[in-house]
C-alpha cells in the first residue's frame, strides 16, 4: 500500500514539475519583450552612470509626457483592430489646434483646453474616415491605418504649409512664413510650457512630480475601466473576439469599429497637447511623425500584444522603453567613445521590438490556426470512424 501511495506520490509531484515548467515557458514566452529590455536595461544603467535621482525624475517626466498618448492605443486593440499606426491623425489635428492657439496668442491650460475643443472636430473627422477605410481593409487593418497616416500627413502639410495665411487667416509674423503664408518650421509654446506639469506639482527629494498630469491620466485610466463595462464597450470586445458572432448576436460590427477609430484619435490629440505642453515648442512638420511608432514600441514593450493590452503594459512599457533612451547613449558612449552609437541603438530597437512583437503575433496566429484545423481533422476522422 505504501509503495503504490509514494508511487502516485511521485507521479503527482512529477505532474507538478512538468505544468510548473510549462507555466515559466510560457510567462518566458508572453513577457519575452519586457524581459529582454529589463535586461538591457539593467546592463546599460550602472554603464550610463547616471544617479538613481535623476533616473526617477527622467521617467516621471517622460511618464508625465507621453502615457496619455499610449492610452489612446488601448481601445482599438479592444475591438479587434491591433495596433493604431493612425493615431497620428489625432496628432496632427492637435497641432493644427495649437497653431490656431498660438497665433489667437491665448497662453497657459486655457490655451491647451482651447487647442483640446479645436482638435476634437477635426480629429472625430479623421477618425471616421479613417475608420470607414479599415473597415474596407479587414484582416490588414495596422497596414491600413499606417498608410493612412501618410495620406493625410500629405493633406496636413498642405494645409500649414500653403492654405495658413493665404486662405485660413493666420495673423501673427511668429507663427506665419516671411513670405506672407505658411507655419514656420518651429512654433514657440513657451507661454504654455509645462502649465500643466506646474501645476499641483510637488518635489520630493529632487524629483517634480507633476499632479494635476498625473490626475488627468488617472481620470482617462478610470474612463477606459468604465468604458469596458459599459454596453458599447461590451460590444467593442464582441467584435474584438469575433466578428461574425457580434455580427449575429445583433452588433453593428462596423460601426463599433469606427467608433474606436475616433475614440482613439481624439484621445491621441489630447495625448499630444499635453506632450506639446511638455516640449514647450511645435516642430510643425515633423512633431508628429514618429509619435505613433514609439507610443506604439512602448506598449509592446511593456507586455502588450497586437489583441491584448492593458492599462497595465502602458505604464510599465513607459517606464521601460524611456529608461532605455534616457541610458543608452551614454552607455554606448562610454562603451565605445561614441554618442551617436546609443542614438541609433534606441531607434533600432524601437523598430525591431515592433518587428519581433508582429512576428510573434503572427506566429501564435498560425499556430492557432493550425491546432484548430488538427482537431477539425481529428473530429472528421471520428465521425467517418
């Protein structure tokens, strides 16, 4: 009796070991980004040799700066869509909201919220369009929205660079072109520089915390917990799951489609007042372009995948992915007595995170799909059998 109890024993224990294995493998497998950047993180920081102080006020900085625009990213993901490589579209309807500001010459948060009501007709327009043509590109939609991008950046630099000043009234020499029209290639927002960041902010042990920014990403985490629970949110996850389910369980597929589209275009515009505030000035041709690229790295970076993300992943992708580009080049100088080495060092991970994280994706997909036509086969087998 005792012999057959430690055998069974033993085989329980055995059992426990090789589902305890398969458990780490696959938490190796899911965080394998984050993973891989604590590690690169934790090679290059005593490298840099910056002090833990100035670290902690580098990251609630950048956190402050950029989690905003992450966010925006989240509800897509939700309805199925992936990655938003358009949310550059709510950037750029935020810098035309900024011109429009700067030029009325209307300073401080009652500038940014102005800049914030300019931004959302423009960004909900966008949105639509943006939407409607995702809608027509299923399956492709990342690819989609990318080109998307730059379609309308092509319109946007029309508009500030031909049609301000000589048809849409642009009064200020600061803002407009010597020659009469067009926004000069840099806009000062000094006189909104950091409004919101001074504002509540508080300092301890040398490290400013912005409040009131913090308060104003906390209002958009709680939104979008809410939001999740609602009935618009609900379906957003139908759909996100499956398509042709939502659609016969009485879900308007498309239109809950679009519906995220604009809700993360004019969420990205808000994002991208309050990085601009940050910044304290407008690279107007330029200040968009690699928003969406490295707001969606950070995501990745933190854990998210192309059809799962949380509230969670923003901000420890955040932490991470900007604890990287604060340490890197001077690592990379210290390492081989050149700055620009830790420069293209970031950019190239930024890029190549994204290209793992796709791959990855893909490779699950496949997976997936090849495990459900196995037991379609094996089921037929049975039945003929």
């Amino acid at each position: 009796m005792s012999g057959g109890r430690n055998t069974k024993t033993g085989v329980e224990g055995a059992a426990k070991k090789i589902s305890g294995g398969r458990r780490f493998l696959n938490f190796l497998g899911a965080n394998t980004v984050p993973i891989m950047f604590i590690i690169i993180c934790a090679i290059c920081i005593p490298i840099s040799g910056f002090s833990p102080a100035y670290l902690i006020n580098e990251i609630v900085t950048r956190m402050g700066r950029n989690t905003f625009l992450i966010l925006a990213l989240l509800i897509p993901i939700m309805a199925g869509m992936g990655l938003n490589f358009g949310m550059t579209l709510g950037a750029m309807a935020a810098e035309i909201g900024l011109i429009f500001v700067a030029d009325w010459q209307i300073y401080g948060i009652p500038g940014m919220v102005l800049a914030m009501i300019l931004s959302i007709p423009i960004s909900m327009l966008l949105g639509v369009v943006c939407g409607k043509i995702l809608n027509a590109a299923k399956g492709r939609e990342m690819v989609a929205s990318y080109i998307i991008s730059f379609f309308i950046n092509g319109i946007y630099q029309l508009i500030v660079l031909y049609m301000m000043g000589s048809i849409i009234p642009i009064k200020h020499t600061t803002v407009k072109l010597p020659r009469g029209y067009g926004i000069r290639n840099t806009v000062s927002l000094l006189n909104m520089r950091q409004k919101l960041d001074d504002l509540l902010a508080i300092n301890v042990k040398g490290v400013k915390i912005p409040v009131a920014t913090f308060i104003v990403i906390a209002i958009l985490c709680i939104f979008i917990v809410w939001f999740r629970k609602t009935k618009l949110g609900q379906d957003m996850r139908a759909v996100g799951q499956d398509m042709e389910v939502a659609r016969a369980a009485g879900i308007n597929v498309e239109r809950t489609r679009i519906i995220s589209i604009v809700m993360s275009t004019v969420i990205a515009g808000f994002g991208m007042i309050i990085y601009l505030q940050n910044m304290g000035n407008l690279s107007t041709y330029s200040s968009h372009s690699q928003i969406g690229m490295f707001a969606i790295a950070a995501l990745l970076v933190g854990g998210a995948s192309v059809d799962k993300a949380s509230i969670g992943n923003v901000f420890l992708g955040v932490m991470l992915f900007h604890l990287m580009f604060i340490v890197a080049p001077s690592a990379g100088a210290k390492i081989t007595g050149d700055s620009m080495i830790g420069e293209y060092f970031r950019v190239f991970v930024s890029y190549a995170v994204i290209t793992i994280a796709l791959i990855m994706y893909e490779t699950k997909k496949r997976r997936e799909k090849s495990q459900m036509a196995e037991l379609l086969a094996a089921e037929q087998e049975g039945e003929e059998v």
